[in-house]
C-alpha cells in the first residue's frame, strides 16, 4: 500500500509542478494585448493542475506520514508541508486573483498595446510565481536528500 501511495504522491507532484513551471513560460511569450489575454486564458485553464495535483499532494504526503509515523519527528518532512503550504497559498489564491486583475485590465484595453498597468500586475504574478518555482525545488530538494 505503501508504495502505490508513494507513486500517487509522486505523480501528483508531477502533474502539479508541470503546470507550476510552465506559467512563466507562457506568459514570457505575450508580446500583445491580445497574446497575454490568450495566455492568460490559458494559464486560467491549466490553474485546474496545481490545485489537483497539490491536494493530492498533500493528502498523499500526510498519508504517508500517518503510515510511517516517524515522519512527523523528521525536520524535511515538517519543513516540506510548511514550504508546501507557502506554495498552495501562492498558487491557489495569489496567483489566480493576479490572473483575474490582468484580464481586468486588458478587457479596458482598445489597442493591443500592452497596458503599465498591465505590465505591473504581471511583473508582481511573475514574482510569485519565481517564489512558488523557488519553494518547489527546495522542497524537491528536502525530499529527494532528507538533509536533516
């Protein structure tokens, strides 16, 4: 049971960090209004991932953990949920609303100029979403060589 576990967890944190990783990628090829309102449609789409994917994550985490007890005493399983709920937080909420505000102000737009105050709120997503990158690969890290 363990180990079928193990391989949902997995493959939950590979569906959840794909979507995660291709954010920026996506947006970073929006050259006009009418690109970033595509983009962002599309990123609106594939928001569905993370959050599938990341609570399944942590539901097959803690399971784990209940499984193995010892888990709960070790620091890179405790940091990993904490680190996990940083991530969950950003990508669940901050970056959705991020999203909705962008589209907000696209939809004032008349030319296909992209708008400052476009540029703006996609610098702060783009921010977000480097932390939420960041946070991923730590906690990849903290799982993969358990350092303390």
């Amino acid at each position: 049971m363990y180990t079928y576990l193990l391989f949902i967890h997995i493959l939950s944190a590979i569906i959840a960090l794909a979507a995660v990783i291709s954010y920026p990628i996506i947006m970073s090829g929006a050259r006009t209004a009418s690109q970033a309102r595509f983009a962002l449609g599309l990123l609106e789409k594939l928001a569905i991932l993370p959050k599938l994917g990341g609570s399944l994550l942590l539901l097959t985490g803690l399971a784990l953990g209940f499984m193995e007890t010892y888990l709960f005493g070790e620091g890179w399983y405790v940091v990993s949920i904490v680190v996990f709920a940083i991530i969950l937080a950003i990508l669940a909420v901050m970056v959705p609303a991020g999203i909705k505000k962008q589209l907000g102000v696209l939809q004032l737009t008349r030319d296909d100029a992209l708008p400052d105050a476009y540029k703006l709120l996609r610098r702060r997503s783009a921010v977000l979403e480097g932390i939420a990158n960041l946070a991923a690969l730590f906690s990849l890290l903290l799982m993969v060589f358990k350092p303390f």
